[in-house]
C-alpha cells in the first residue's frame, strides 16, 4: 500500500515564504495549514491545491509524493545468482 506524504514544508523552504503569508494568500487559516503541513488531514481539495501551487509557482507533485509502505519479507529463497 501507498502512503501520500506532504512536502509543502520544503517547498515553502524553497520559496522563502512564511507560513502566515501562505495562508493569507490562498485565503485558509494558519491551522489548516500546519495540519495540511504535518499530513494531519484526511484530504485536500483540489482549489486549495490549486491555490498553493498557484501561490508557489510549483506543481501537485512538489507537493505530494506517494510512498511504498515497506515491502512484505519475502520467505521465497533468492533466484539471483
């Protein structure tokens, strides 16, 4: 199974933008941008998606990445040389 984990931190890093002024400028509380932050929401909408990349000047995928839980051991014995 896949997990989404949030990078607006790290884009938010890069574009030298405080978390305040992000708020402000897509119109959301400072709250729901630091649970946004922390991947502490169970979804986003697409405006405010919209919104952040716009205010970014950064695509969904700067944003989210999705990421393999870790794999299942395998009991299988290796067919590898």
């Amino acid at each position: 199974m896949m997990q989404i984990v949030v990078r607006l931190d790290v884009m938010m890093a890069r574009r030298k933008i405080k978390g305040k002024d992000l708020a402000h400028s897509i119109g959301i509380t400072e709250q729901n941008l630091s649970l946004l932050k922390s991947g502490k929401v169970k979804g986003v909408r697409f405006e405010t998606l919209a919104k952040l990349c716009e205010a970014l000047d950064c695509q969904p995928s700067d944003l989210l990445e999705a990421v393999p839980d870790d794999p299942p051991i395998s009991l299988e014995p290796s067919t590898n040389g």
